[in-house]
C-alpha cells in the first residue's frame, strides 16, 4: 500500500510502525530477507515497511507480530521504543 494520497496521520501511522518494526527485527537478530520470507513477502517490501514509504496489511502486521513476538498494538504504539528501552518516565515509576 504506497502511501499515495494519504492523510499526515496515515503517513505517521506507517512511520511508527515502520521504526518497531525494524527496531524489533534488529532485537531479534533477524535480516529483511529473513523476516520477509516468513511473512511471504519480498525484503524490499520490508524495506518499505521500516521507512514509512508503505502501510503494512492488516494480514502482515499480523503475521510481523506473530513473528516478532509481540500484539498488532505493540507494533502500532509510538512509545514501544522508549517503553522497551525503559526511556519512558511513566514506565520508569511504575
């Protein structure tokens, strides 16, 4: 899904989910090639993923959490990466 005519809130939809995206695959010690052989899908694509340039499927976001081990919600928060590096203040005093 190229992010022709979408709105600023679909294009920052798909940029977050872009960054947990690739911030997990690192994490997991996974390659673009690997990660989009499990979901079916072509490392560019992947790429396109982690830039923000494509919105991922509801079907391939599944399947990315599946894999990555993680909720659909996960990948869609824009705090998971300062929640999972422990940066979020709110997460710190709890």
């Amino acid at each position: 899904m190229p992010n022709r005519h979408r709105t600023s809130e679909e294009l920052e939809f798909n940029a977050t989910v872009g960054r947990n995206i690739r911030f997990l695959r690192k994490k997991k010690n996974l390659n673009q090639t690997r990660l989009a052989n499990v979901i079916g899908t072509s490392f560019q694509q992947i790429q396109k993923y982690e830039k923000g340039s494509n919105g991922v499927s509801s079907i391939k976001l599944k399947l990315l959490a599946k894999k990555l081990n993680v909720s659909m919600d996960v990948l869609a928060d824009p705090m998971m990466i300062a929640t999972y590096e422990g940066l979020n203040n709110e997460h710190n005093q709890s």
